[in-house]
C-alpha cells in the first residue's frame, strides 16, 4: 500500500504505524498522534486506543473511551509545520515555505543545504519534498535548538531525509554541488562565499530577512559574489470566513513576516560554444598538421 505521510506524501487512505494522525474532537480540539502498536492518546474527552486506529481508514468518526466523536484527518504539510512544530525560534510560515519550494526547485532526489535549523519547520517542509531519495543538510550553530529540531522532525516522521549539522556556517558546509541552499540566518550576507563554494554552477539560492536594510545587505555582497537572476518579493495571505451567506475576510491578518531573496549560482566566464571550441581546435590541429608537413 503506502509509506508514512513522513517520508512519502503519496495518496492515503488507510492509517498505517509510523503515520502522524489528526484527531479533532466534537469542540474543535487537536491531538497530533505518531501510530504505535498498544499505544493510547490521552485527551480532554477520553482516550483514544492507536489500535483503533491502525489498518483503517481516515476521513472517519470514532469514538473515545467516554463516547465523545473524534474525526480521524491525514494532517497537511501546513497543519504540521503551523501546528506540531514546537517554536524555539522564529519559523519559516507555510506561505513562505510554499514560495520557497518552488523558487529552489525542490523535488524528490535532490540534495538541498539549508541554515540554521533553528526549530526544523523550513527542514520538515523540504524534506517531505526530496524524500525519499534526496538529503536536506541542515546546520545549526547552537545544540539546544539543534535537539528541539531532531525531536520535531522525529515526531512527523522524516528525519531519514535529513543530516542534522551542528555548526556555524562561517566554517562553511561539508557539501559541494548541491542543487538548492536556503539561508534563514541573521546575516546572511556574510555566507555568500561559503555557498558559492557550496552550490553547483547555476544552483539555486535563496534567503529571507525581516528589514528592508537587510535586503540592501544581501542585494550587495550578492553582486559582489557573482550571482545572478536576483529576485525580491513579499507575500501576503488574506483568509476568508468561509460562510456561504456572508462571504468576506478575516478581521486580522499577518502584516509581516519576511522579505525572500532569491538568485542562481553563475560562472562569469564566458564560454565559447562547443562547436566554436571544436572549430578552434580543429584549426589548432590543423596548424600543427601544417608545421609536420613543412619540417
Ligand atoms: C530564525 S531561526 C531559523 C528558523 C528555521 N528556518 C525554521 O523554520 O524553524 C535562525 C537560526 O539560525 C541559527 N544561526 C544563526 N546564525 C548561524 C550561523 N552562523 N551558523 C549556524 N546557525 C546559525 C540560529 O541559532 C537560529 O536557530
């Protein structure tokens, strides 16, 4: 059938062990629950047994010990980045994450670095996506955080599609030619060499910062460091109250999170096409040709 919504978000009909499940109770609770064999999930309106919910199919009512509804949900990639993610740091949110993935190119197999961890929520989002053939490479400067992190991506199942690095990235990363680098750091600016050396020759790169001053920053040291195709942009999510007869926005909305920057890793060099190198080759042979024949 099928693997764990962790590692392989493919189509889903049936609770399996290892699956992170959603139980959401009659008065709109939530209980995120990892499957386990004899395990039980505890909550406000009576306890729910894992082997209920092993082997069947989600989308249900079941009842708790207490004969309260729980609905059983495949939870999203937005549910689990907003809601299971314990927040040590600030995270990257779901609108942001969503950008990213598309503007690194992020797809199964590919070899992705990203810093710092710091609470894993950007980590987890990448790694559903490269799974289960790709590797994100995650750094972190502090081991705390670093632990926070393990423990959430543990929880939803994708820590096989992760190297956990404890550094500061000013020591540069181990890995080169990787297709993708994201950087949600303080000052980014200062790592552009390090990425460079990092990313292969027209890899993605990309970054995000709260103020405009850090935009600046970045926008320099990446003319300095030879990248290209630079992009700024911000975004915005309005939610709507989704009543039939009274259709219209929420009263509040998030103001501001970050500015991403993105940019492709180039070569300046410019390259003659292989067919002009032949030609220059082929001249080059000729002439030596040339002075065999005359000596
Ligand atoms: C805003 S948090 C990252 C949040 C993360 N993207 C998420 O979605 O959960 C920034 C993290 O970068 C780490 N950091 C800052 N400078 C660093 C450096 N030079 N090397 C490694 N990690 C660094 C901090 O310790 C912090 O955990």
């Amino acid at each position: 059938m099928v693997k764990t919504f962790g590692a392989a978000p493919l189509s889903h009909t049936i609770a399996q062990v290892n699956d992170t499940v959603l139980l959401v109770s009659e008065d709109g609770k939530r209980f995120y629950t990892r499957l386990q064999p004899n395990h039980r999930q505890h909550t406000h309106q009576g306890i729910i047994d894992h082997n209920d919910l092993i082997d069947q199919p989600l989308g249900r009512k079941i009842l708790s010990t207490t004969g309260h509804d729980y609905l059983v949900l495949e939870p999203s990639l937005d549910e689990l980045m907003r809601e299971v993610v314990k927040r040590q740091t600030q995270i990257i949110y779901p609108k942001e994450a969503g950008r990213i993935i598309f503007k690194l190119n992020i797809y199964p197999g590919r070899r992705v670095i990203e810093a710092g961890t710091g609470s894993g929520a950007l980590t987890l989002a990448l790694a559903r996506l490269v799974a289960p053939t790709g590797k994100i490479y995650s750094y972190e400067a502090r081991p705390d955080l670093q632990s926070n992190a393990r423990a959430n991506l543990q929880k939803v199942g994708v820590l096989d599609s992760v190297e956990l690095k404890l550094r500061n990235i000013a020591d540069g990363f181990d890995e080169t030619e990787v297709d993708s680098l994201f950087l949600d750091v303080k000052e980014p600016w200062r790592y552009l060499p390090q990425a460079k050396a990092a990313l292969k020759v027209g890899g993605f790169f990309g970054a995000i910062v709260p103020t405009t001053n850090q935009v600046s920053e970045l926008l320099l040291a990446l003319k300095i460091n030879e990248f290209d195709g630079v992009e700024v942009e911000e975004n915005f999510i309005r939610g709507y109250k989704a009543v039939p007869g009274r259709l219209r926005p929420q009263d509040v909305m998030v103001g501001h999170t970050g500015y991403l920057i993105f940019a492709r890793n180039i070569l300046l060099d410019i390259q003659p096409p292989a067919r002009q190198r032949k030609r220059s080759w082929q001249v080059s042979q000729d002439a030596e040709d040339d002075l065999a024949a005359e000596a």
